[in-house]
C-alpha cells in the first residue's frame, strides 16, 4: 500500500497512470472556488490532459475553500501534496486510476483570506473559475435578481469587511486589480444552470455596485463571464471508493473521485486574458453555448430529478437500480422525447435521439453507484432551473406537461415523507417546503404557492389540474402504479408507448 504523494509517484503500481509533467514544476494563472468532486473530475483533469500534453505549466489551478468543511480538503491536499486520484468507470465495468496534478496549492480562506486576496490580485491570475452550486449565486429563481439579503452578503458588504463570501473575494480582488492597473480576470462559472456566465456576471456585477457603484459599472464594462455547459457525473466519495482504490490499485488516498468515462465541456470562447488551449484536450469552443446547455440541463439534470424522487418513493437508493425497471425507462425517455426535446433548438453536432439513448446507458451503470439522495439534494435550487422552464415552454406551446408536472407531485409527497421520517430533506428552504407540503391535505395545490420557486405557474389550470392528479394517483397507487398508470393514458391517447420519439 502507497500512500499518495509526490514522492511516492514512482512507486506506484504500473496500472496507476501518473502525471507525465513534474507537479512542483507548476505555476497557476487559475483561481478555482469550490473544489468538490465534481472541478476534481472534470475542469481540473481537462487540464491534467494539458499538462500532460506538455508545454504549458502556468495553467495548473490555485484551490480556494471559503466553508469551514473545507478545512478538511485543506488538511488532505497539504498531506498528499496536492495530488489525488480519479477512478472513471465505463458502463460496462472498466475501470481506469490517474493521479491528478493540476490543483498545485489550496488556500483556506477562513484561515488566510488576505493570501486568497493577493492572489486573486497577482497579475499571474487570469481566470477565476467556479463550482458553488446552482444556489450559491443568490439569484431568485423566479424574479431573477441578485439577493443581497443573507448575513453572509450583508457582511461582506460592509466598509473595510474582510471578506467570507465568494462574492466578497472575486469583488475585492477586482477592485485591487482595478486601483493597481492591472487588468481584469475572467470569471469563468461551471456550475449547471442555463446561461451560468450570465448568471454570475449578474450577480458579481449586483454585488459589486452595491458595494461601490463606480466599481460596479467597471465590472459590468470590463470582466468576461463565458457561459458553459459541463457534464460528468460524479457521485459523492464514499469509503468503499477509498477502499477499492488501495485493493485495486494500492493507493492509499484519503479523498480520491469517482466518475463516469464521459465527458463534456462546451465553453464560450470569451476571455479576458486569454485561456488555455483547451480545444486540443476535447473541450469544444464555441461562440454560442445555449443549445448545448439546454440538451444537457433539460435532458440529463431534469432527467435526474424526474428520475430520483419517484425512484426514493418506489424503493430504491441508487441511480441504476432505478433504470432496471421498465417503467421508469419509458418514463424517462418519454419526458425526454415528448416534454423536454420541443423546447430545445438545433444543437449543432448532436443527434438528440443518440443523446437520449447514451443518458439512459449513462444513468443505468451500476459502477457509479450514484445514490438518488444526492440528486435530490437541494431540489428548490435544481428543479426551478432544470424542470420548470420545461413546463412553461410546453404550457406556451400546448405540448405535453404530464410527466413533468408528475415529478413535481413526487417532488411534494417526498418532503411530505421527509417529514415523518422516511428521508432526509437536504434543502435551503426545507422549513418553507415542508410547511407547503403539509398543507397539501387540507388545501391542494398549496405546494404550489411558494411564489419564489412557481411563479405564475400556480395559477396555470392545466399544470394545477395535472400536479394534483400526479399526486393523487402516486397517493393511490405509490410511484410505479401512477408511472403504468399514466404510460397506460399516454398510450391510449397517441395509440403507441411512451418511449423515444
């Protein structure tokens, strides 16, 4: 068993493949806040591939933790000198182990948030990228606008406030970039919403005007935010991640990723200070990103949440055990073909119908083990973003809404079930969710009226008419009975099943 660090590359098992570039030789020109599995699987091995490619040492990444939890990835990346190790498995089982270099240092900004400033400040540091969740831009999901109202922003927005927000951090080493000539880095979001870069120049510029107004205008004016689209799915590490790596491979990692083998990255190419040539390692630049987002969030991440709170009120626990059942099969790529495939444009290169398909192979691979509780997770933040622009393009149009408007009834009996017990409920907005949801008995449609996630859909008839006979035939005949139930309907009505189009 090897315990992982730089001086133990040479040691490890041939089947390990390792950096071919030497780490300590690195210099980062990128800032990345939010180093979850997700950056670790995906922008920080796109530019392992770089590294590895040779020639091009600057664009290894500066990781920034600005939670307490992340003091623990501080104490693992400062014990394995800053190296981890990604497991990708295909469908079919093959498994590949890589150690990744690209992350050469971390700073917990709790503990040194002047040594993130100055980096953020460092002429060297050219893009600042972003992994801080769908929810982590204080932006409402109906309305659109920055909310500056949580205690965290409202300190950071203070005079001479040293900084704890990632608002705070990217505005001040902004500001300091400004007062020094230098010029602006990127901001660069890879997080899954539509339109991310416009969301976050939205929100830093709202900040930032709040904070100085004249500093605002200047953002507005001078910083590039590139929109993106980003797809791997990778489950939470679990020990028996930790585990397989040492018998498999004898690697002793406390924090290593696992992912799937497929990979997508579609980046705007707008960038302040230039960017790495990302292009020869697989990632496609384009100079619209919108049809691509949308096939992805409204196929693959609405698809999870269509998928996981039916999937939890049937039984099951993971992502794959849920595709062994016909049903939801049906279920799945009938919202894909009938509900979410109208609302997307042409997206160049892409056969939808082969898309569909690979996401079904994709979610059905048991070797992710990707459990349906961590894409529940946050659902006030993901449904609004994935699912219900679905719903409200197809109300636009007359097109089907059944099955999304189905998911949104599971979506309130599984808070309800949270409630009494069965689940946990992992939400900003639980309390507000579950006091809704219980008001379902005595007041239908009550779920509904969380003005800040519905929106005018609450006072849609036709999806009102449809959440509630969703929740009433899942009440009547549990989460299989109203997918046979309502495939039965879908097939009466167009005289063939419920799959692809």
């Amino acid at each position: 068993m090897v315990k992982l660090n730089r001086s133990a590359l040479d040691t490890l098992s041939s089947n390990v493949l390792v950096p071919s570039y030497d780490p300590s030789t690195l210099h980062s020109s990128i800032v990345h806040f939010g180093v979850g599995g997700f950056h670790r699987s995906h922008e920080a091995m796109y530019l392992d591939r770089l590294l590895n490619a040779g020639g091009n040492t600057e664009w290894a990444i500066c990781g920034v933790g600005v939670l307490p939890q992340d003091a623990r990835m501080q104490a693992v990346f400062a014990a394995q000198d800053n190296l981890y190790t990604l497991i990708t498995v295909s469908p079919e089982g093959q498994s590949e182990a890589r150690v990744i270099g690209a992350i050469n240092s971390f700073l917990f900004a709790p503990e040194n948030p002047e040594a993130v400033l100055e980096k953020l400040s460092d002429p060297a540091t050219k893009i600042v990228s972003l992994t801080v969740t769908e929810g982590g831009y204080s932006v409402n999901n109906v309305t659109g606008k920055f909310e500056a109202s949580s205690p965290a922003i409202q300190h950071d927005l203070g005079a001479g406030a040293t900084p704890i927000t990632v608002f705070g951090f990217v505005t001040e080493g902004l500001r300091r970039r400004r007062e020094r000539g230098i010029a602006p880095f990127t901001v660069m979001s890879c997080d899954n919403m539509q339109g991310n870069g416009d969301v976050a120049q939205h929100a830093f510029t709202a900040f930032a005007r709040l904070k100085d107004a004249e500093l605002g205008e200047w953002v507005a004016q001078h910083v590039a935010f590139p929109n993106s689209m980003v797809d791997r799915i990778t489950p939470m590490t679990s020990e028996q991640t930790r585990q397989e790596l040492a018998a498999d491979y004898g690697v002793e990692d406390e924090w290593p990723v696992l992912a799937e083998t497929f990979a997508q990255w579609v980046l705007e190419d707008k960038f302040t200070l230039g960017r790495p040539p990302l292009e020869s390692v697989g990632v496609h630049l384009v100079s619209d990103v919108e049809p691509y987002e949308l096939m992805k969030l409204r196929l693959l991440n609405a698809s999870h949440q269509a998928m996981s709170h039916l999937g939890l009120l049937a039984g099951y626990t993971y992502a794959h055990e849920v595709l062994q059942h016909p049903l939801f099969v049906d279920f799945l790529l009938g919202y894909m073909a009938d509900e979410a495939t109208p609302t997307l444009h042409d997206v160049p290169g892409i056969d939808l119908a082969a898309y569909r398909q690979q996401l079904i192979d994709r979610f059905a691979s048991p070797a992710i083990q990707d459990t349906l509780a961590r894409l529940v997770a946050e659902g006030s933040e993901r449904i609004p973003k994935f699912l219900l622009p679905v719903i409200r393009e197809q109300l636009n149009t007359g097109g089907q809404i059944e099955r999304s408007a189905l998911v949104v009834a599971a979506w309130s009996l599984y808070i309800e079930a949270a409630h009494s017990g069965r689940f946990p409920l992992l939400d900003p907005r639980a309390e507000r969710l579950t006091a809704a949801a219980l008001c379902e008995s005595q007041q239908p449609g009550a779920f509904l009226e969380l003005e800040d996630i519905f929106g005018e859909l609450a006072r849609n008839e036709r999806f009102r008419a449809a959440y509630l006979a969703g929740r009433e035939s899942v009440q009547r005949l549990g989460a299989l009975g109203a997918l046979q139930e309502l495939a039965d309907k879908t097939q009466s009505k167009t005289g063939v099943g419920a799959g692809p189009a």
